[in-house]
C-alpha cells in the first residue's frame, strides 16, 4: 500500500486509531517513542498512553484514562476523527513516522553542530545511533522469516563478501567475521598486536578496508610494525633504521595504498564510535580494549568495562565486525601457562559478549617462533580448536586465504573452503 500523509496527519491517524483499535494500540505502544511526534499536544497524548500501558493497564483501561484527562480532551478528539480501521495502513503510517522522525533528529543534530552546541565527533556518534535505533526487529516468526529469507536474497546477489574473511587461512576453515564481535587475548610480549596487524594486513590486500584504533601505539609504531609485516623484517630493523631506505620507500608505497585506517588514542567509546561512523569500515580493530578511556565518572572500574563490551557488541551487529584485543592478567604467566578465558584481565562481560575468542600462547624459553593460537570460542563451530602459526622475526606468518598453493602434475581443488 502506497501511501504518503503530511506528518501531521500522519500523527492524527495513528493517534485516532490507537484510540479506536485495541490492535493498532498494541503496535503504535510496541514501536513507536513519543520523540517521533513532533507536535506537543500529539506527543503528550502518546506519552500519556505509553506510560499507562509500561504501568500494567490494558487497551481499556488506559483508554478511559486518556478520555478523562481533560489536558488531553481536544488533541484525542481530534485525534479520532483521522482514525482509520485498516491494519496494513496503521503499519504503513507507523514506518513514514519514523521516517519523520529519523529526519527530524538529523536536522537537529546539523543545527547543534553548526551552532556549536556539540562538536563534530559528538555529531558523528548521535548519527550513528540514530542510524542503529529504529530497526525493525522481533515479532512473530513468519515476519521475521520473511524479513531474514529477504536479507539472504540480497546477500546472495549482490557482490558484497558473505562472511569477511578472517585474513588467515586457517581460522577461516574455523569462522569468518560476521557483525559481531572477537576476542584476541593475550598476555604483554605474546604477540596480540602482531598478530592483529598481520591478520588486517592480510585482509587490506584483499580489498577489505579495516579500522585500526591503537589506544596504546603511536601512529608511527603502527606504521612501523605494517613495514615490518609487509618486509618481513624484524621490527628493530625498521626502528633503528638498519633496513636500507630504499627498502623502506618502497614498503611505505605499498602500504599506503591498502585500505587501512589508524586511528591512535587515547579515545572515548563516543569518540569510537564516531569515527566508525565516519570511517564505514568493513572490519574494525581495537587495541586494546582495557586502554578504552573512560568518559564518565559515575560507574566503578568493572561497570565501565561491561558498558564497553555491551557497547561494543552493540556497534557491531549494526555495523561491522568488531575484533578487539584484550589482555590477560597475571593467572596465565608469560611464555608458561597456556591462557584461558578466566585470565582475561577486569573481564567484565567480554567473555560472554563476543561470539568468538582466541588465546594466543608462546613459549618463549622453548619454542619462542612458534605461535599458539586457540580458537576458546565459536558460535558457529567446535571450539577448543588450535591453531599453529610460525613466528618469524616477531612477525605471525599467517597464510592468506587468497593465496592457493598449486601442485605441479596434480588436480588441485580451488574449493578448499566450504561454508
């Protein structure tokens, strides 16, 4: 049903058949903020109708509540003379509202940005949850396996990657990155950092743009270890400039043309968040997530990190996969016990939030260029599952999945991955 109402009538008409239809009451109540209405006198009345219903009472009794209040006397008889007795309607006006909506509170983000009320970072972080706010969501599951079956289609003709691939071969045979969010754990010395930038390295040459924010590096550091990664090079090469410069230019070049974003701290969760928005990665990268700086004061150590992770995970299903680095405490020694996921350093809900989490352990007295990488946790698959990876020159020698070994005189299978 193709129908376009001016916003006022649209307010009236879901207002008046609120009043008249127990089932348009339900909906409206279920879906719609009296923030959507943006006339007073129209908001009050839902405001008013909402809170009755989030008390306990039912259609009719909320009803009669509003027919006695006389503040509200005119706007709900006015109200009911736009009622409408049609289901399919009722759904229709309830999407254009929240278009209004939508478009009512990004005309009031531009005009706090260009009076200087908020600034820019601020701006970009209310888009973004504004953009995450009103999805559609939850109901009977014929709804939602017409609205999933929908995404599937889509999904399957368009060219978009199904499934982002981990940057490494052999995780990738595990899981890919979906929007949700990863773990990767480990204690100070192990190699998380590398190992992070090895893997988004792996996935830039692929075409997937990546969002790395290093809360503890410098952008230099950063930079310097990509040149390693990309040369091969032990980091102390590039730092203290043994490697020859000729070298370095030629890696510099070719790094700068992969889709790779530094972001340095230290950063705000809003401030994240903001440059998410604005930056619209494929995958997104964070290092650490104990380095996170905390913006306000009213929550204890543990309450903050929660709200990360919660926060976190949140951005994640409505934008992108988010991988992000966390460090162990001190229950896992360095180069000696193997980690677990209790070691997690102030573990908050990290644990428990993210569908996937890899410890990475390394003897350092014994076998020092060997990683250890164990996949603790996976949504999709087994886990417990191990992985090694040769450490050379401090760098993870991941294999990228692009990158198909052939035999010589003998049928190789291009399929080497199934989903």
């Amino acid at each position: 049903m193709n129908v376009l109402m001016k916003r006022a009538e649209v307010e009236l008409t879901l207002l008046g058949s609120m009043l008249m239809s127990e089932e348009a009451f339900y909906k409206c109540v279920s879906i719609l903020k009296p923030e959507d209405f943006i006339n007073s006198d129209n908001r009050e009345l839902f405001a008013l109708l909402k809170k009755r219903f989030e008390e306990g009472m039912n259609f009719e009794e909320v009803i009669t509540l509003a027919a006695s209040d006389q503040r509200l006397e005119q706007s709900a008889g006015l109200a009911v003379e736009y009622a409408v007795d049609n289901t399919k309607l009722v759904e229709t006006l309830i999407k254009q509202l929240i278009e209004y909506s939508k478009k009512h509170k990004e005309l009031d983000i531009a005009r706090a940005l260009a009076s200087g009320e908020i600034t820019r970072e601020e701006a970009l972080a209310h888009l973004s949850d504004l953009e995450r706010d009103r999805e559609l969501r939850g109901g009977k599951v014929s709804d939602i396996a017409v609205r999933w079956l929908k995404k599937q289609e889509e999904q399957r003709q368009s060219d978009e990657i199904q499934g982002i691939s981990t940057g490494s071969q052999e995780l990738d045979a595990i899981f890919t990155y979906r929007k949700e969010l990863t773990l990767i754990c480990a204690r100070p010395s192990i190699g998380k950092t590398m190992t992070a930038l090895s893997l988004l390295y792996n996935q830039a040459q692929m075409g997937i743009k990546v969002q790395f924010f290093s809360l503890e590096l410098t952008e230099d550091e950063v930079m310097a270890r990509l040149i390693s990664i990309h040369t091969g090079e032990p980091l102390k090469k590039i730092v203290y400039g043994w490697l020859d410069f000729s070298t370095v230019v030629k890696a510099t070049d070719a790094v700068s043309n992969l889709p790779i974003y530094i972001e340095p701290g230290p950063l705000t969760l809003p401030e994240i968040k903001a440059k998410i928005f604005e930056v619209k990665p494929d995958v997104v990268y964070i290092d650490y997530i104990q380095k996170v700086t905390q913006h306000s004061s009213n929550k204890n150590r543990k309450e903050f990190l929660d709200y990360v992770s919660a926060e976190l995970l949140e951005i994640a299903k409505r934008t992108c996969p988010i991988v992000a680095l966390a460090q162990l405490n001190r229950g896992a020694r360095v180069g000696r016990d193997e980690p677990l996921i209790e070691h997690i350093k102030e573990t908050g809900n990290f644990e428990q939030d993210a569908s996937n989490i890899l410890l990475l352990h390394r003897n350092l007295k014994e076998t020092p260029d060997i990683l250890q990488v164990k996949v603790a946790k996976c949504r999709v698959d087994t886990a417990n599952r191990e992985i090694t990876v040769p450490f050379e020159n401090g760098i993870p020698q991941f294999k990228r999945p692009d990158q198909i070994e052939v035999e010589v005189e003998e049928d190789y299978d291009y399929n080497f991955l199934e989903f």
